[in-house]
C-alpha cells in the first residue's frame, strides 16, 4: 500500500507540473492546429508526458495486484 501510496503522489505531481495545452476557444482551435500539423512536444513536457503513462501503468498494475492480494 505504501509503494501505491508514492506512486499516486508522483502521479499526481507528474500531471500538476505539465503545462496547459492553451486557454479558451482560439486555444484549442491552435493546438488542434498543431496537432494536425505534426507539432512535438519538447523537453520538459515530453518528458513529463512518457512518465505520466509510465506512473499510469505503474499504478494501475499495483492495484491490481492489490487487489488480487485483498480477495
């Protein structure tokens, strides 16, 4: 429960520092834009993006097996 415990806590964190795609409707009519025309994401969002799934993966497959300890 511990090792869930850090790795929500991390996830979370994870999420929180990510910037946010853009405010409003011009917003999201840009990054769709973007999206649509090959835009990357770099550095520090990139990296921030594969340890948001990693952490994701990580925690659902500690819940799991939580879980499956429970029953």
């Amino acid at each position: 429960m511990v090792v869930e415990a850090v790795i929500c806590i991390a996830l979370i964190a994870v999420v929180v520092l990510q910037s946010g795609k853009s405010a409003g409707l011009s917003g999201s009519i840009a990054g769709g834009a973007e999206t649509l025309f090959g835009g990357k994401k770099k550095g520090l969002d990139a990296m921030l993006v594969k340890a948001t799934m990693v952490l994701g993966v990580l925690f659902g497959a500690v819940t799991m097996a939580l879980v499956r300890l429970m029953q």
